[in-house]
C-alpha cells in the first residue's frame, strides 16, 4: 500500500490500515492475525494473554468457535 502519511503511533512510513479504527500503522504497529493496529488488537485480546500467546499458551488464536465435550 502506497501511502504519503506517517505511522500514527511512531511517525515512520506507512504500510497498513486498521479494519477497526482506520488508523494508518506502520508494519511494527500492524498485528497481521487480527487485521488491526497494536492499538485495538490489545483492547480487542482477551484478558490474561500476550502478543505471542493465545488464551491456551499456544502460539495461535481460537478461531472464534467454542467446541463442547461431553
């Protein structure tokens, strides 16, 4: 993406949008999982995880169906 504007959290170029606010983000401030700036990516992930772990500690999200064992 070929953009004439700075990283709205750092000032360096910029490469995505955020699908959630619209920010402009530069690739260090872009989460690729979710499609959303560092931002709304950390408002957005639920409690108790990080940037490199999902909720079970593994290295990739749920997506998004609960899956029932009886």
């Amino acid at each position: 993406m070929s953009v004439a504007s700075t990283c709205e959290i750092c000032d360096r170029a910029v490469e995505h949008t955020c699908t959630r606010c619209g920010d402009l983000v530069c690739d260090r401030h872009y989460d690729d999982r979710s499609g959303f700036c560092t931002r709304c990516a950390g408002e957005t992930r639920p409690s108790g995880t990080t940037d490199e772990s999902g909720p079970s500690g593994d290295s990739g999200w749920s997506d998004g169906v609960d899956t029932y064992r009886s």
